[in-house]
C-alpha cells in the first residue's frame, strides 16, 4: 500500500536500527499529512488499526499556529487493534531542521528475508533530535541521552561531525553534543 504520503521514521526505533537494541512501545512516523489523505488513510487503515478522523483534521488544523515552536508537536495516533501497538503520526513543521531530515532520510531494508523496507531518519538526524529534545526535558529523560551515546558508540567514525556541529549550533545544543561525543568515547 502507497499512500504516496512523504515520511520518515524516527524516535526510539530509529535509535534502535542506528544504536544497540532496546525495546520500545511504540514508533514515531513524521509524515506530511494534509487534508487529502484522510479519506485514503481511514479507507486502508481503519479495519486493523484504530484510527480517528477528527484527530488526524485537528492535527492538520492545528499544525500551522505552532510551525516554529520544537516543544509542540501537532499529531495523534493510530493503533494496532490485534497487538495494541501505537503508532504516533507527527505532522512537520516548516522548521529547517526538519527539512533537511526529510532531505536527508534514507530507505532502510527492515529485514533480509523479505523486501520490507521504510524511510527512516539519518544517525546524525536522530542524535542532534533527541538531543533537543533532551534539552527541552531539561535534561530529565535519560533514555534520550542512552539513546544518543548508544548510536555515537555504533556509529562511530561514520558520523558526519560537520553536519552534527553546523546543526547544533542551530538548535542551541552545541554543549549538549560535545558532551555526548565525550560521554560516548
């Protein structure tokens, strides 16, 4: 099934393909999402996923009045009716961040005994998001900073550090990053 709908995952399963394993509750889809494909996406996902309409319009609705703010998501949910697991379904903003992980997001063979595959965010995308998020905490959510230096530590000379330190400078994460590199090593 192609929705023909532009997406990339994110959040802890991203972390997972990049870093070491752990288990997770749910996974992350950052998709754009407009009006025209509510219909498409009830009529594919409503009868093995709970799906509701008005919170996918007031996602939509709601996206535009919080385009510049990283602390505000605009999303909502679906769920796997047979196993319960969530999927969170969050709108982008026009934020350059996230443009450029859209940009930047790579196809991803999920196993080898089948074709499956999903665009998924870049190692460096995922560190330098979770970093700001771990920011916006406070710095209270140590399982975004496991996270983080997880995927240093597997990811290792593969990073591209020009990238990592062009973007946290743009977020205001600077400090944040040089610490988890240290940490890491």
């Amino acid at each position: 099934m192609n929705l023909l709908i532009e997406y990339f995952v994110g959040g802890s399963f991203a972390s997972i393909i990049y870093g070491e394993y752990r288990t997770t509750q749910d996974v992350d889809i950052i998709a754009k999402i407009n009006k025209q494909h509510i219909p498409m996406l009830l009529y594919h996902l409503q009868k093995e996923f709970y799906i509701q309409e008005s919170e996918i319009e007031m996602a939509i609705n709601t996206v535009n009045y919080y385009q510049d703010t990283p602390s505000f998501r605009s999303t909502f949910n679906i769920i796997h009716l047979a196993t319960g697991f969530k999927i969170d379904i969050f709108l982008p903003t026009h934020r350059p961040f996230e443009q450029s992980q859209f940009n930047r997001r790579v196809y991803e063979q999920l196993t080898n005994e089948t074709a499956i595959g999903t665009c998924i965010t870049t190692a460096e995308d995922i560190i330098l998001a979770k970093l700001e998020w771990y920011s916006m905490a406070q710095g209270v959510s140590d399982q975004q900073w496991r996270d983080v230096k997880s995927i240093i530590k597997v990811q290792a000379d593969q990073l591209d550090h020009s990238y990592l330190e062009y973007w946290a400078a743009q977020l205001e994460i600077s400090d944040l990053l040089k610490k988890a590199l240290q940490d890491a090593h």
